[in-house]
C-alpha cells in the first residue's frame, strides 16, 4: 500500500516534467493505476476487520475521490489532444 499510495504523487509530479501532452497523460494513467490498487488495499484492510479505525472509512472515500479525479483528468487531456488534432 506505501509503494502504491506513494506512486500517484510520483507519478504525477514526474509528468508534469513531460515533454508532451501525450507523455503527460501516459503518467497521469499510471497514477490512476496506482490509486485504484491503493483504494483496492484499503477496502481490503478495512473488510478484514483487523482494525476498528474510522479514519479507514475517510481514507477509503479520499481514495475513491482521487481516482474519480485523475480518470476525469485522462477524459479531458484526451479531449484536448482530439479536439487539436481535428
């Protein structure tokens, strides 16, 4: 979960260094994958019962927000990229 968790922050600041667009959006994809096995350690942490922590609820959403930001993210740099290209 560290090494996911920490990939989406990575990854998003090391394309921001890209020298495309299309470079770009490859590294906010790979974000998005990380986040989503993130979102997929958390659900597992938190239906093993192994902790009774309620912050696991809120880390549990903020994952699920995160993704749903990086995929609308990829959907309107896709968009872009098209509209450009047309």
């Amino acid at each position: 979960m560290l090494r996911s968790g920490t990939s989406i922050g990575a990854n998003i600041i090391e394309g921001q260094g890209s020298s495309s667009k299309k470079e770009f959006i490859n590294f906010i994809r790979i974000a998005f994958k990380s986040a989503k096995e993130t979102e997929y350690w958390l659900k597992l942490f938190k239906e093993s019962k192994l902790t009774t922590n309620s912050g696991l609820d809120i880390l549990v959403q903020e994952s699920i927000e995160i993704t749903n930001i990086l995929n609308s993210s990829i959907l309107t740099l896709n968009g872009q990229i098209k509209v450009k290209k047309e």
